[in-house]
C-alpha cells in the first residue's frame, strides 16, 4: 500500500479525513503545498473552513459518547499498537513525504523522527490501563475516591517543523486517555499528516475517534479553538499565535496547553569537556538537519571568557563543516527552511545582526548565493549555519525567536551572570549546561527557568519525559505520563457512611 498517489497533473494531492472517510474541503478549495528545497509546488491539501471543521468536531463528539467509549482500556491499547506498527511499516514512505514537503535532511526523518514515533504510540498503549484515581481519607463516615475521565473532542493544533512525532506525542497520549480528536496540520506541512490518515483506519479505530483537517490557521485554526465541543486545545507552535487562541477561546473557555517557542541559552564553561560542547552547541543544537526551526534551538550561546576565542573557533569551524544539500540526500546534514515567509525571515534576522553590531564569524549567505546559480537547489530556500560572535544579550538576535540556523555568542565571568543571562529572556523552554563540576551542574539546574535542562547533552527528547516551557514558551506538557493528565479530568466522589 503506497500513501501517496500522485494525480494525473503531477502533484500529489491528499485529503481529509472525517468520520472515517477521505475527503476534500467541502468549497472544494484546496493549497499548494510548496517542496522548499527547489521553491516548488509537489503536492496539494484541502484548505478546509468553519464547515469542515464542524463536521469533524460533530465525527468526534459522536465517537466520544458512542463505541469508542465502550471500549475497555487494553482496547484502546490494541489500536495504538496496531497504529504503531502500521508507522513502522510505511515509516521509510513518511519519512520522505515529511522530508520532502518542510525540507527537514532525511537523515533526521528516517533515522530520528519515525523510529520515534513507532516508541512514542507504543509508550502511550502501554499507558492507557495504567490510568488511576485516589481514594483519600476523609473520615470514618464517608468513602472517598477520585476516578480520572476522558476531557472529550481535543484539538490539536500542529507546527510545520516536526509534524509527525508531534502529531505521535499528542494524538498519542490523547487517545490513550480516552479523548477522541480533530488533528489541524500547518499549511506549510500538511502532507505527512494527511497521509497517514490512512494509518488510522487500517489500525481499527471507529470513524470520527481521530479526524485531520488540514487548511488555514486563521480559519480553520480558529474554528476548531472556537468550537463549543471541544474541550481541550493542545497547541505547538508560535507564542503570538497562543496568544491569538487564549483571546479565541474566552468564551467556549477550552482548556489550553501550549509547548511555544524558546531563546534557549547553551551555557559553556571552562572547565567542560570542550570537544563534547563543540558538537553539542552547534549541529546537535541549532546547525540541525531542520536547518534550525527547532524550538528548542540553542541560539544564545554563552561561553565562559578564558575558553570564549577558542569556543567561538570551534563553533565556526563546526558551521563550515555542516553539509547543506538535496533533504532527500542521506548525506545531507541540513536542508532549506521549511517556506518562503520563514526563509525571508531568517535572512532578515541576519541582516539585523550584523547592523546591531554583532559580528559574523561564520555564514551569512543564502539563496543562489550558497547553493551556486547552476543548482537545482538554487531557488531553495536554503540559509548558510550563520554564528555571530560578540553579541549581548539586549540585541534583538539574542532576545527574539529567529527559528534558523542562527546562533550568537555571548562571553561571561561567573556561573552568577551565566545564569542571569540565561535567565534574562522573556522565554523559558530549555537551557544546556557544559561543566565537569557535579555541584555547578546541580546548582545551574536549580537556577535556570526553564522546562528542559540538559547537563552535557543538548537537544535530547524522549517520549518517557515530560517536555515542554514555562513563561512564554508556554504550559502543559507533552509526553511522559504527565501527558496524560492534560487530557483527563478528575471527578471526586463521596460515598456517605
Ligand atoms: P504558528 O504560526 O503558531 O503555527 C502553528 C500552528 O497553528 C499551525 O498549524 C497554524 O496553521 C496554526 N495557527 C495559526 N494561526 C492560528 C489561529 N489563529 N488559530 C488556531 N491555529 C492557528 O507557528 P509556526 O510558525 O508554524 O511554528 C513555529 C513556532 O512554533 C516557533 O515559534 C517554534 O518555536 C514553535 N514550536 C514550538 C515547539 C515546542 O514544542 N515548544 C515545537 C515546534 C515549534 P497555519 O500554519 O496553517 O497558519
Ligand atoms: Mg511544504
């Protein structure tokens, strides 16, 4: 069974999925979906509106109160398991449908995101009998006890950059508890999603439990924040657009979870095995196979000043070495940004830079300019791995989300500033710590704010850990079992004596 088929035209061209059946937007309107390492359409999306999206919420809520809510816990399980090994099947056919459609080097897709999901939808069937409430002593004269229940219809609101192991993490804890879901893709990256919703209706799941809506944000993003039958908003992606859905949902009163954007500091000190920070600032953090668009994206790098000249060389040799190239060549270590808009922003944000009186060490480029005149690749939306030395913390390039291949280093004296600055940002998702003193590795990790501290490591994710910010990277937490809380509620029952 191939996902994908293309049209008589070339493109390949997917639809919804809503009560269990593929179908267009109902305008019949649809959205080119662009391949951003040649600046081309390959494949077309329905650009559905309010309609579709109450047809899918309507799907849901029938599914919630009818077979799907009969279905014992180890039911829902099976179905997950089924879905799991139905994505390890097509994982090689997802990989490069997500690849090619936001550009991401399929060396991260293959190797990293779908293996991830295969774990992530078995992590969540291993959880759902393991749901549980509390009897709590009261007094003598009543029984006490808490039972935990499924919210109900849950929207999931999805980014362009990492669309199917966020899709994995939410829809999977989700269906675990219970809820039954309307899954909105970005419009930048529908295409993995979509074809997966294939996945869903051979894995057995009834009609309407899980139904994918792709279009606008600002239409069909907002309808389904706005629908009075959803209970829950699981959201990634921007904190503008969060906020934009706190204002939406004041009077249907949804429940919101949001895992937003970051200024993540990578601190570096002295006394850090050098070699290990070298890689773990630079390609393992922000010089990525998704060319930077992670949110948890080191772009603040803070080096310790007796180690800062000898840091910033590592880090700009490290940005030289990066091979920028074809997504869809194993070999490639970082593609294009994911669309035009994104790309134009990147550049912007470099141009800033250097006008703010950072200084390049290394990149800069883009365009026709990196790639050559003569490359396939030259109308791709590729941008070089740009490493600004000399930065302060108050420049715009270290206090706002530039989502690329952009870091900037910062020098520091103590662990004391080394923590203030890290925590002088108006974000708060993760922050990396180099050190080979235990103490200082404890004390960094009760000092920074932040939802995400790796000592040693960066930009480590696992489906078992709770992931996500605090301040404006957001609240509420995808994977770990905490997870699961976000999508039940607890009833209290009191049983007099
Ligand atoms: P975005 O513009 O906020 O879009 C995210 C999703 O929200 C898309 O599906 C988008 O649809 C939809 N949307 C837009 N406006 C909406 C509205 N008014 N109501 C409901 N939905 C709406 O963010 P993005 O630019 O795609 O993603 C980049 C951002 O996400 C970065 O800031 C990054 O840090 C953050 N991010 C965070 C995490 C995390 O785990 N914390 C992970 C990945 C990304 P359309 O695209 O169709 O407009
Ligand atoms: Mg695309």
């Amino acid at each position: 069974m191939s996902l994908l088929l293309p049209a008589p035209d070339g493109f390949a061209r997917l639809e919804n999925l809503i009560d269990g059946k593929r179908c267009p937007a109902l305008s019949l309107e649809r959205l080119a979906s662009v391949d951003p390492s040649i600046g081309e359409t390959w494949a077309e999306i329905p650009s559905s509106g309010s309609d579709d999206i109450a047809a899918a919420v309507d799907a849901a809520k029938r599914a919630f109160s009818g077979a799907w809510s009969d279905l014992p816990a180890l039911g829902r399980a099976g179905l997950l398991r089924n879905l799991a090994g139905l994505f390890a099947d097509h994982a090689s056919e997802l990989a490069r449908i997500e690849s090619r459609d936001n550009g991401r080097a399929l060396a991260e897709t293959s190797a990293g995101d779908l293996p991830a999901v295969t774990q992530i939808l078995h992590y969540f069937a291993g959880a759902a009998d393991k749901l549980m409430g509390d009897t709590v002593q009261v007094s003598p004269a009543s029984f006490n006890f808490t039972v935990v229940e499924a919210v109900g219809v849950v929207g999931i609101i999805i980014p362009w950059n990492a669309p199917l192991s966020i899709l994995a993490a939410k829809v999977g804890a989700a269906l675990a508890a219970g809820c039954t879901v309307v899954v909105k893709p970005a419009e930048q990256a529908s295409c993995s999603i979509l074809a997966a919703a294939e996945l869903f209706e051979h894995a057995g799941f009834p009609p309407g439990v899980v139904n994918i809506v792709s279009g606008l944000g600002s239409t069909a993003g907002d309808s389904l924040v706005r629908h009075p039958d959803v209970r829950k908003i699981s959201f990634t992606g921007s904190t503008a657009t969060a906020r934009r859905i706190t204002a939406a949902s004041a009077d249907s009163l949804t429940q919101l979870a949001f895992e937003l954007g970051g200024k993540s500091a990578n601190i570096v000190f002295a006394d850090a095995d050098l070699d290990a920070a070298e890689l773990g600032v630079s390609t393992a953090s922000v010089f990525t196979g998704g060319a930077g668009q992670t949110c948890v994206a080191g772009s603040r790098i803070l080096i310790e000043r007796p180690i800062y000249e000898e840091m910033v060389e590592r880090i700009a040799r490290r940005a030289s070495e990066v091979r920028i190239g074809d997504p869809m060549d194993l070999e490639t270590q970082m593609g294009p940004i994911a669309f035009d808009r994104q790309y134009d922003k990147v550049r912007d944000y470099i141009a800033l830079g250097s006008q703010e009186g950072a200084e390049i060490a290394f990149g800069g480029r883009s365009g026709e300019a990196l790639m050559g005149a003569g490359s396939p690749h030259a109308g791709g939306y590729f941008v070089e791995p740009t490493f600004f030395r000399d930065a302060r913390n108050d420049m715009r390039i270290c206090r706002e989300e530039i989502f690329g291949p952009v870091a900037s280093a910062i020098p520091f004296d103590t662990e004391e500033e080394a923590v203030a600055l890290a925590n002088d940002s108006s974000y708060g998702l993760a922050c990396g710590v180099w050190t080979s003193d235990l103490k200082r590795a404890h004390r960094a990790i009760a000092a920074v704010k932040t939802g995400v501290v790796w000592v040693n490591a960066y930009r480590r994710i696992h489906w078992a850990l709770p992931f996500g910010g605090v301040k404006e990277s957001g609240y509420g937490r995808d994977s770990g079992l905490e997870s699961l809380r976000g999508y039940l509620h607890t009833k209290t029952a009191w049983i007099e004596l």
